[in-house]
C-alpha cells in the first residue's frame, strides 16, 4: 500500500526549497520551475501543490510568519508573567529583524512579498491584511500600557504605534551591513526606554 | 550627416522603461529583453549601452538616487537661510518616503535593488557604500545640531543616527496602504520634534 503523502509536509519542503532558491538567486529566479527542481520535484507535483507563483510565493509567506510568530512565543515564554509590554514589544520587534538566520530568510521573504504584492491585486490584499493584523497587535499593546500608565497618557497611541513599526526600518541596513545587529537592537531598545520612560 | 546619439539620455529613457516594467510587472519581468520591448530599442542595441542586467539595474538606480537628491535639493532651497537642521532632516525623510509618485518610483526601485544586491556581491558593495553615503549625511546633520545645542548633549550621535534611518521602515507600510502618508509624516514630524526638544 503507498505511504500516505503528508500535504502539509509537502508543502512545507517546498516552501524551504523557494526560500533557498531566493536566499541563492534571488526572488527573478523564484520560478515554479527553478522551485521544482530544488524541491527535487517534477513541475507537475508541484503544480499539484500550487497552481501559480502567485499561491506558492503566499504560502511560502505565510509559512515564514507562522514561524516568526513560533519564535515570539518562545520568547514571551521566557519572560516574567506577567511580561512587561516593553519585553513584549523588544521580543516581538527583534524577532522581525533580521539578526539571525531564521528571521533573515523570513525578512527576506517578506520583502520580496511586499514587491510582488505591489502590481499583484490579490497579493496585494493579503500582505496587507499582514501587516495590518501586525500593526493591530502593536496597537493593543501600546494602548494597553497607556491605560495601565506604563506610557505617558499624553503619547498618541497611534502615532507611537507606527513609529513602533517604522523600527522594521532596520532591515535593508542590516542585511547590507550598513548598521550593525548590536547597534540597531541597541536603538531599538533606546526607543522602547524613551518610550516607557514618558510615563 | 546622422543625428549624434547623446548617450546619457538614451541611458536615461531606458532607466524609464526599465521603471515601467518593474511598476506595472514587477521586479522579476524586469530582463534586458523586456525593458528593450518597454524602450523601443533592439536587444543589440540596449546592449550597447548596458552590457549586463546588473549594470542596467545599478545605472536605473543611481539615476533614481540623484533624482531623489534633487528633489531634496529643491526642498532645502526652499527652507529659511541658513536652515534648522529639523527642517533639512524633514525634508530628507520626506524625500526617502514613497509620497508621491517620483518618489514612489525611486523608493520600489530602491528595494528591489537591495533585494538583488544580498546574492550580487557587486551589486551588494554599490548598495552598501550608497546607504553609508547616506548615513554618513545624517549622522553630520545630527553631530553639527549637538554641537550647536540644539540636540541635547547627552544624546548618542549614532543612536540617534540610525533612529531616524529607521524612520525608512514607513516605505512598506505606505506601499501597501496600511499607514496613510498623512499618519507617516505626523509620525516622522513627532520623532523630530522630540530630538529637537531634548536639548
């Protein structure tokens, strides 16, 4: 009898063979068919998995957020309970920087999406449906900690909010070197003190 | 007697072409065969003037880099005399935003160049010395307003530096519409004015 093919494994592998024919190529390269073959996959297999570019490159997205919010677990998992909102936000913005291998082929990925969503309508949709959820999560946080008078009542939740997510800023620097990991966690952790020093 | 051919401008229209098919197809479609279709020039002919893509991606990038420095031109010009180093950092950000849509242009080209630079070392070199360039600019603007006490002397230069580099981070949550341009600006004008208004 013929072993039952896991699908979700399936496609997980492909999604790591996509994200190595990036990390390699580059993105222009990241063809169903350049894909398949990394994979070790005939086109058509493939094909059974994801009908287009377009639904491979969005699971391989959504793939790498699924395991960029696995890491957020585990470090708010580490911390205190209750956690400070300041180690949450640290937790959860260092792990969308690129700073080790893991998050480097995430943050690669998700730059790569935010391009294609550009002229991509349905794309487009989704990775701004992303981000949006990021960005209501951060929100939630700051409002929270102004409630609790962690932060100054007089900081505008959503001003502080998207300078929060400006921080991602950090990672075209990163990834070509021009600032180095300790010195853009070391701003990074300047913004959230100045922050939560309002209060 | 034929017409002489000058160089730069058919350098720069093919930059254009280039910025066409990488808008309405995106990155990847962006070959020498599609931008010569975009340009109306043969294969050969586009060739002669760009040897490889990379050389054509690294001259449409420097020409998206000095339009933007003339736009910050333009607006330095604009300002008082001599101007408040808030009002010329402003101006830089603002520059470096996806506002409007010159800048839009430079700014996607911009990304997609960094994306094809982390597997291109010639390219990654280019990228890098243009993004230290620009910190360099920064991290003067910032230093001078210290010296001059109109950051407060206790504020780390470099810190202070890469936060406002940082501020770039905007370009994909305005790219995809989930921060509004109004909310970016309010956001980079509240950074700046609590630089300013530590001293």
């Amino acid at each position: 009898m013929p072993k039952l093919v896991d699908h979700q494994e399936r496609r997980e592998a492909i999604a790591h063979a996509l994200w190595r024919v990036v990390d390699q190529h580059g993105w222009s390269r990241a063809t169903l068919r350049e894909v398949a073959r990394e994979a070790g996959v005939s086109l058509g297999q493939l094909q059974h998995y994801f009908a287009s570019r377009s639904a491979m490159l969005t699971f391989a997205m959504e793939f790498a957020a699924d395991r960029t919010a696995d890491r957020v677990e585990r470090g708010l998992a580490a911390l205190e309970d209750p956690p400070h909102p300041r180690d949450v936000l640290r937790v959860v913005l260092g792990e969308m920087l690129p700073l080790h291998p893991d998050a480097r082929a995430s943050s690669r990925m998700s730059a790569a999406y935010v391009l294609e969503a550009l002229h991509d309508p349905a794309l487009r949709e989704r990775a701004g449906l992303g981000l949006r959820d990021g960005r209501a999560t951060v929100e939630r946080l700051v409002r929270e900690a102004i409630a609790r008078g962690q932060i100054a009542p007089d900081r505008d939740p959503d001003v502080e909010t998207d300078l929060l997510l400006a921080l991602t800023g950090f990672t075209p620097l990163l990834a070509l070197g021009v600032v180095e990991p300790d010195a853009a966690l070391a701003a990074v952790d300047q913004h959230l003190y100045r922050l939560f020093a309002s209060a």
